[in-house]
C-alpha cells in the first residue's frame, strides 16, 4: 500500500507538473479580440501637438477616436506621429517636436519613455533582426539640398542608437529586400542601397526623387516618383528596381503622384494590384485627390481613376481582411479628418470622423 | 441678427427727425473732444476709436505694442513668450488688422499680418486703435479694426534729449534714446532702441512625456531669445505757419529664436531663428494756405524676412506708394476730402516664378464727407474703391452718424452707430507660393455693423468716459490655407463676429491725488456659420478666440510718486477643433516711479513687477510663459539748449 501510494504521488505530481507547463493555459498579454483592427495615426499639427490615434474595428465598425489617450491613463501624445510601423508585438512611433521614437505595445500602451538621443526629425523606419533603421532629417536640415540627413540604427533590445549612417538627399520610405536596405531619398533623383552587413551605400538613379516602397512577391520593388518643389521632375509614376541586380528595370508613368508623407500607394493581399494616390483638376478646376491603380500583372495604369474628386487626400492603406480600400483625408490640422472606406471596385462604403491629420494606419491582428 | 442691421440703418435715418430744442454743450466739452480727435475721427461718426495714453506707452516702452495692447485693452494677442505674437481684433485673425504709419501699411503683403512684438512702442508718441471694419479709409486687411502709430508734432526749438535705460528678469535689457532738436522751422527727431531678452525663465513642465513619473519637472526655457533694435528718424520743415513737409524713416531689425514648445524644451538641443528687416519711410507735403487744403505723399517700404539663416529662401517685398489729398471744410459743418493713392509693388521672394508675378499695381480712390446738423447731428460717409493689377476688389462704402441725445454743461451723452463695408485682398503667398498659389481667390469680403452710446461726464475733480458698443460682422470668402490635394489657400468659410464691449475712463481726484482708473470688458462670440471642407466645423466659438476679455487699470500720482497697477483676464479659449480648450487666467502688473529733479533736469526712475501673481498659463497651447518678472529703470528729459 505504502508502494501504491508513493507510485501515485509520484504519478500525480508529474501530471500536475506537464499540465502546468502546457502554454495553452497562459494568458495572451494581447488577446486578438482587443487588438484586431486599424489604427489611423493623426499627425496633429506640427509643433502645437494634436497627434491621436484613432482605433477602428472593421469587424464591428466601432471607432474609437484618442485610442492611445484612453490606453495610457489621460496621457496626450506629445509628439507629432510621422509614421508607425508593427515588428515582433511592438509599435514604434516617429514622433515630432520632440523628435524621438516612442514603442508601444499591441494595446497601444507605452510602458517606457519615447528615445530622444540622436533621433533628429525622424521620418520613416523599417526592422531587420534587432534592428530598427529610421530615416531622419538632422537637427536645422538644409531644405535644399539636405547634406546632414542620415539613417539611426536602432537596437530594439537597448533602445539606443548604436548608430549614425550619414545618407544624404533626404531618406524618407525604406524597405529590406535581399539583406539590403533601401532607402527613397526625397531630395536626391535616386534610391541609396545599403548593405547591412558592411553599411557601404550605392545608388540607383532615378528620374525623380522618390519616396516610398512597396515590396511585391519577389522581393523586387516599387517606388514612388514625385515632383518636388525642391527638386522637380516632368516624370513622376513607380520605378521597378532589381533587388537582385539593383538596377532600375522600368518606370510607369503616372501623372501628379502625391507628394504627401506617409502612405501614398499600397499593395492588396494577393499583390495584384497596386494603389497610388494622385491630384487631379475636377470640371471646376479645383485641385483634389484620386486613387490610380496598377494592374500588377499587365504592368499598367488603368486609364480612368478607381476614385477621385476626393478633398485632401493624404494616404491610404488597404483591408487585408477584406480587400476594402481605407483613404485618409485632412484638409485642416487642427480639425478632424475623415476615415473614407471603400470597396475594391471604388464603390462607398462608409466614412468616420478621426483625428486631425490622419497619415496612414496599421492592422493588428 | 437681423433685427440688429435694421436697427442700425434706422438708427441713422431717425436722428434728424429728434428734437433739436436742447441746450448748446459748453465750448469745454467740445474743444475738448475736437482736441483729442484724430483726423480718422472727423470723417468717420460713430467709429469706435480708442487712443493708447503716453503715459500707457510708456509704462510698456520696453517691449513691442503688443504689451500694450495685452495690458491695457481688452483685446486678445495670441502669442508666446519667444517674440511672436498676432492680434485677434473682435474675433478675427491678425490679417484682419491693418497697421498704419503715415500714409503705408506696414502688414506683411506676402503673409498679411504685422508682428505685434515687432513693432515698437518706444518710437512712437501715440497709438489710436480703431475697433471694427475700416476698409473705407484704411483700405485692404482693416475688417477686424486698425492701429495708427503716430508721432506728434513739437516744432521743437532748442535741442532735448531723453534717454531710458531699463534692465530686467532673464537678461532683459532696453536702451532708448530720444533726440529733438530744432529752431521752430526745422526739426530732426532721431529715435533709437534696442531690446534684448535671453528670456531663460524657470518655469513648472508637466509635458514631460514620462510615461514612468508624470509629475511636472522644474525646467528653463531654452531657444526663445530676441533681439530688436530700431531708428526712426523725422526731418520736419514747417514752411509757414499752413505748409509743411514732414520725413520720417524707420529701420527695424527684429530677430528671435522660434522658441520650442515644452515638449521639445525638454530635449532642447537647438532653435530656429526668423529675422526680419524693415525700411519704411514717409514723406508728407501740406498745404493749408488755401481753403482747399492740399496734401501729398511718397513712401518707400522694403520688408524682408530670412528663416533660420537660410538666405537663399528669403521672403521680402519692395514698394513705392504715392498719394493726393484734397480736402476742405466748405463750413464749419460740412467738409469732404478726396483722394488717390498708388502702390507700385515688387516681391522678392524665392518661391515665386517671375512668369507669374514680377510686380503688381494698386490704386486707391477714396472719397469721404462729413456733415454736422445744428451742432447735434453727426454723418459721415466714406467710399474707396481699390483697383489692384489681375484681381477685383469690392466697392467699399461706410456711413456714420453720431447724434447728441444730451448735452448740457458739464455732461454729454452721444448715440453712435456706423455701418461699413471691408475687404482684404489675398497676400501674395495665397496667390503665388510655388505650385501652390491659387490666382482664383475672391477677396475677403465684410460688413459690419456697430450701435453705441457714449457718456462724458466732467467736473472739478471728476472726469468719466464711459462707453457701450454693440457690433455684429459678417465675413464671407474667409481664406485659410488648406489641403484639398496640395496645401493651397482658399475662400473657406464665412465667419460671423458679434459682441458687446464696455470701456470706461475714469480721473478723479481723492484729496489732492489724482487717480486715473479704467475699466474694459467684452463679450465676443465668434463662429463659422459656413465651410466648405466636408469635416469642417461650423457653429463653435473660433479657435484661439476668448468670449470674455476684461481689463482694468489704476495710476495714482502723489507728489512725485506714481503708482500703478493694471490686470487682465483672458477668458478660456478652444485650440482645436475638438472643443479642447485652455483655461482662462488672470494676470496683474503692478509698477512703482519717482521724478526726481537734478539742476532742472528731470529723471524718473521706475521698479515694475509683471505678472505680480506668478500666474502659470499658457497663452498658446504648450508653450511656456514666464512668471514673476522684475524691471528697474530710468529716464531722463534733457534740455541741452
């Protein structure tokens, strides 16, 4: 009996101890049901605060406006939101005036202080390993030329700059593609190519400055060309650049591309179409915006625009969930923007009122 | 609202049908209001125009008329504490104001506004500020109101000086000088300042952005310095007793740091600079030998503005302007003047195409009247219409009335009201800047009605001016820059501005001690009743716009003592569009100065104490203001010869 006894404890104790180890039972710090949706980031007006995050469930169509506010007990976000981008259960901020680079949680709740040092009018960031490389103006940027803009390298773990890669021209989008990272220089008629093992840079030249990417399938990319008033163009439209090769394959005209920041053109799920946010004049000859899309397969423009005559466009993403398209008007910066939702084929969904100066968004999942 | 314009317009027609079997006001009273009425005054009844004391100027000579304006008037300045500051005149924004020196305009004609701190008080002998619409005499930009910086005449003969030096909180330091010399028939005026303010205050910073520990930190302004100096020089020839040409010139160099909000304060590493450069010269001949009067002017204004040293990115524009005047009083009840005034403009500003715009052209002709009815009944009318090169500019009329309602010996009270139409026409940014400047823009268009009642009463040892006005301003085509594909300025939205303002003015004697007391409040509702951005916000109190403003202010002189003590309040105000909102505040001055004679020359020394409470506000939203501030200094008048 004393046998049985002991055999049973031991017994018990080894299945108490395997289910306690089954991870099935350990809370999801980030349950899916309160972080799934889109999150609109408001840029505000510069240097007089305004930034917000605006939280929109597609699922249940609720909006909740000064998401990040109610996350973090009251507290205002300081600084204008360039741009925010999703890596490994974590958001990153680019924030303005104060310049620095505020990580958030899935939830949106900032449990550390934003990185001030050596962060200089950040603009955009992309992630490889530990890494975050943000492109950043300087401190006093020449607007004409942009001599002292440069690349932080950011050590997510340490949350410091290890870093400064000079990168004239003005570096604004970035993307990774074959262990490279490339960088849109907004002021320079060229795309800088860095390697990141030996941080040596290259360029590809371009017909016109350039400003985002977006990477298709093969790791190829598209690049957004714009007319600057810094440094003009008659070409604007998306370059295709050879990661491989790196060498600029071809370019497809597109009149009046957007010049604004953030999110100007997206890919949908299946990367079979591309959107690209344009002006144009209406019959009043009043300047507003249009989405143009780009059949990816027979590499061409449509001819009439998907949308248009729409007032103040400034970005757009697209559903991954439902293929909708989600444009970002603001015509003012100190009033509120609108969240317009559309379906694929252009038809009107719905709109919602946002923040002041909606740039782009995120999904969550 | 509507109820308000009719009653106004039959307000002017009913005055003559009043009674007029009243006793004649005392030649005291009278003389004393024609006196102290300016040349604006004569043709426009019914205007609400106010004139800064010297004694007010000089108590804030230090500074920029802003100061003035913020402590002894009810009217909102939106501004921060590094040197920019913009006048909000009856709800509307600083483009509204136009800023008057001889016969020039000094507001910007690329950005439309003038720089409240950057125009000095030290050089000018009075200011005359006129609420409301104006456009009939001052032509574009005067919807919201007009501020006339004058300098008096003194035919000086001999040579005077005076001089003021003041030291102050944070570094701050003003060195003045005023040199007249003169044998009755010549004149120079030479008038030089300079201003200088680290501005490094402490202030409580609780936008920390410390996720970890909220508290506010304890931190010191950085990057807000400024830096102004200014000459204004007059040469004066009085031909005869009725003909003189009178010259002025004024150089102005402003420079300060684009002071950082609290956020960024915190991590301050450096600041931006905005340096401006200012010529502006006035010469005027009159001739008053004959019963038509003749006056003519040429001018010369060059303005240039340099952001962050960058001196390839200039903005500046260069003009010539010339005018003639006729007037004459055909009696001693009826007069008119008339008049046509040219501009001949050049922009020099790096981001406009020379196949655009190399030049532009302005010609105003104005004409106005002034009617008096048996002593008692007061019209004026005024017309102008402006004609400007590729643009149209609305007609613009005004018409006037003041009527005595009673008038006796020691007591007068007038009825007033004024109806005038204004307009302003889009600065040149709006048109031009790059790719981006829109060339369909309609101007600015306004009316504005104003009722008033003014009650003057004197005796021995007690003078008051009490006055309650009532206005209603309709302004459509308003323009704002906004994004409808580019940033681009547009006709967006029509605002309607209505209020009511009290203003008192009150000397009195306790004893032998004179006191001068004055007490000012408006109430202001300002909204857009129209826009045209689908998001836009209609029917809310204007952003960076207070519904109550109040002031007051005391000066009691014993001996060769002064003391005064002046406090404002500023009524919350939203900063958004979202109804966020800044508190309301208070704010007290308080000021202590003796006149002391040495071997007939007089000295004043002076101690002041600026926000005497160590108020913590914020004017404009993040962006620190100092507390407790402390001033000493001295002046002297001289006479050399």
């Amino acid at each position: 009996m004393k046998k049985f006894l002991s055999y049973f404890s031991i017994l018990f104790f080894t299945l108490t101890l395997f289910s306690s180890c089954d991870k099935n039972n350990d809370p999801d710090p980030y349950p899916s049901e309160q972080v799934k949706g889109c999150y609109i980031v408001n840029y505000g007006n510069y240097g007089s605060g305004g930034a917000s995050i605006s939280k929109y469930d597609y699922t249940t169509g609720i909006l909740t406006n000064s998401y990040y506010k109610s996350q973090n007990g009251g507290l205002d976000l300081l600084s204008n939101i360039q741009y925010a981008y999703s890596y490994n259960d974590q958001v990153f901020l680019m924030g303005n005036s104060p310049d620095q680079v505020i990580t958030v949680d899935p939830l949106f709740v900032q449990a550390k202080n934003g990185v001030t040092d050596q962060i200089a009018k950040p603009r955009t960031c992309v992630a490889s390993g530990d890494y975050l490389y943000i492109s950043c103006l300087g401190t006093s940027p020449d607007w004409s030329a942009m001599p002292n803009t440069y690349l932080a390298k950011y050590n997510i773990k340490t949350r410091t700059v290890e870093k400064k890669i000079s990168l004239p021209g003005g570096p604004e989008g970035l993307e990774i593609a074959n262990g490279k990272l490339y960088a849109a220089l907004n002021y320079k008629k060229a795309v800088a190519v860095i390697n990141l093992s030996t941080e040596a840079i290259t360029y590809i030249e371009t017909p016109a400055v350039t400003s985002y990417f977006v990477k298709d399938k093969t790791g190829n990319l598209y690049v957004s060309l714009v007319n600057s008033y810094a440094t003009p163009s008659q070409t604007t439209g998306l370059s295709y650049i050879n990661t491989t090769t790196d060498k600029l394959a071809t370019t497809y005209p597109l009149a009046s591309v957007s010049t604004e920041y953030a999110s100007i053109m997206t890919a949908n799920s299946d990367f079979s179409k591309l959107y690209v946010i344009t002006s144009q004049y209406d019959a009043n000859w009043n300047l507003s915006g249009a989405v143009s899309v780009f059949d990816v397969a027979t590499k061409t423009f449509a001819t009439q625009s998907l949308i248009s005559s729409i007032s103040g466009l400034k970005g757009i993403t697209v559903n991954p969930k439902d293929g909708n398209l989600y444009l970002f008007t603001g015509e003012s910066v100190t009033g509120a923007g609108l969240l317009k939702i559309y379906k694929p084929t252009g038809e009107f969904v719905k709109q919602e009122s946002v923040g002041a100066s909606p740039a782009m968004a995120i999904f969550l999942d | 609202m509507k109820k308000f314009r009719v009653f106004t317009v039959l307000f002017l027609f009913i005055y003559a049908t009043l009674p007029a079997q009243m006793k004649m006001t005392k030649d005291t009273i009278l003389l004393e209001e024609v006196t102290t009425t300016a040349i604006a005054k004569k043709y426009q009844a019914g205007a609400k125009i106010e004139t800064i004391s010297p004694t007010q100027l000089q108590l804030s000579q230090e500074g920029g008329i802003d100061q003035v304006l913020m402590r002894f008037t009810p009217i909102y300045i939106k501004s921060n504490a590094g040197g920019l500051s913009s006048i909000h005149l009856r709800g509307t924004s600083a483009n509204h104001t136009s800023v008057n020196f001889g016969g020039i305009n000094v507001n910007s004609l690329t950005l439309g506004s003038a720089e409240m701190s950057a125009v000095p008080s030290y050089l000018f002998d009075g200011v005359d500020l006129q609420y409301g619409s104006s456009s009939a005499i001052n032509g574009s930009g005067a919807i919201g109101g007009s501020l006339t910086l004058g300098l008096q005449s003194n035919w000086t003969d001999g040579v005077k000086m005076k001089a003021t030096v003041s030291q102050g909180s944070f570094d701050e330091q003003f060195y003045g000088t005023k040199i007249f010399a003169g044998n009755g028939r010549w004149e120079s005026v030479s008038r030089l300042y300079y201003f200088y303010k680290a501005n490094n205050f402490s202030f409580k910073n609780p936008y920390t952005g410390n996720v970890e520990d909220r508290t506010p930190v304890n931190d010191r302004q950085h990057g807000a310095n400024i830096e102004n100096m200014g000459l204004l020089q007059e040469l004066n020839y009085r031909i005869g007793n009725d003909e003189q040409i009178k010259s002025a010139i004024w150089l102005e160099h402003d420079w300060h740091h684009v002071q950082p909000n609290m956020q960024t304060n915190l991590h301050y590493t450096s600041a931006e600079e905005l340096d401006n450069r200012n010529i502006r010269f006035w010469s005027e001949y009159q001739n008053n030998k004959h019963p038509l009067k003749l006056r003519g002017g040429l001018g010369y204004v060059h303005d240039m503005q340099v952001y962050n040293k960058d001196k390839v990115q200039k903005i500046g524009t260069d003009r010539m302007i010339s005018e003639l005047e006729a007037s004459q009083d055909i009696t001693n009840s009826f007069g008119f003047k008339a008049g046509v005034k040219y501009q001949y403009i050049v922009p020099q500003v790096y981001a406009y195409s020379d196949s655009i715009i190399d030049s532009e052209q302005h010609l105003d002709a104005y004409f106005s009247s002034f009617l008096r009815i048996r002593n008692r009944l007061k019209l004026t009318i005024n017309l102008r219409q402006m004609l400007v090169t590729n643009f149209s500019v609305p007609f613009t009329p005004s018409l006037g009335a003041e009527y005595r309602l009673h008038s006796e010996e020691r007591n007068l009270l007038k009825l007033t009201s004024n109806i005038s139409s204004s307009y302003r026409i889009p600065t040149f940014n709006d048109r031009y800047w790059g790719t981006q400047g829109n060339p369909n823009l309609k101007p600015e268009d306004g009316i504005n009605y104003e009722l008033g009642i003014n009650y003057l009463h004197t005796s021995d040892n007690f003078k008051t001016d009490l006055r309650l006005n009532a206005f209603y301003m309709d302004v459509k085509n308003w323009i704002e820059w906004r994004n409808f594909g580019v940033w681009q300025a547009q006709n967006v939205k029509e605002v309607r501005s209505k209020g009511i303002e009290f203003q008192s003015n009150t000397d009195f004697k306790l004893g032998e001690i004179p006191i001068q007391f004055c007490l000012n409040y408006n109430y202001n509702p300002v909204k857009a009743v129209k826009d045209v951005s689908e998001s836009g916000v209609v029917g809310n109190q204007l952003v960076y716009t207070p519904k109550h403003m109040a002031n007051s202010w005391l000066m009691v002189t014993y001996s060769r003592w002064q003391l005064n003590i002046d406090g404002s309040y500023t009524g919350a105000r939203s900063y958004d569009d979202f109804g966020n909102q800044l508190n309301s505040y208070l704010l007290a001055n308080c000021g202590l100065s003796r006149k002391i004679q040495i071997k007939k020359q007089q000295f004043n020394g002076a101690f002041s104490v600026n926000n005497l409470f160590n108020t913590n506000y914020e004017n404009e939203k993040y962006y620190a203001m100092p507390g407790r501030t402390f001033r000493i200094s001295l002046s002297m008048n001289l006479n050399i010869q």
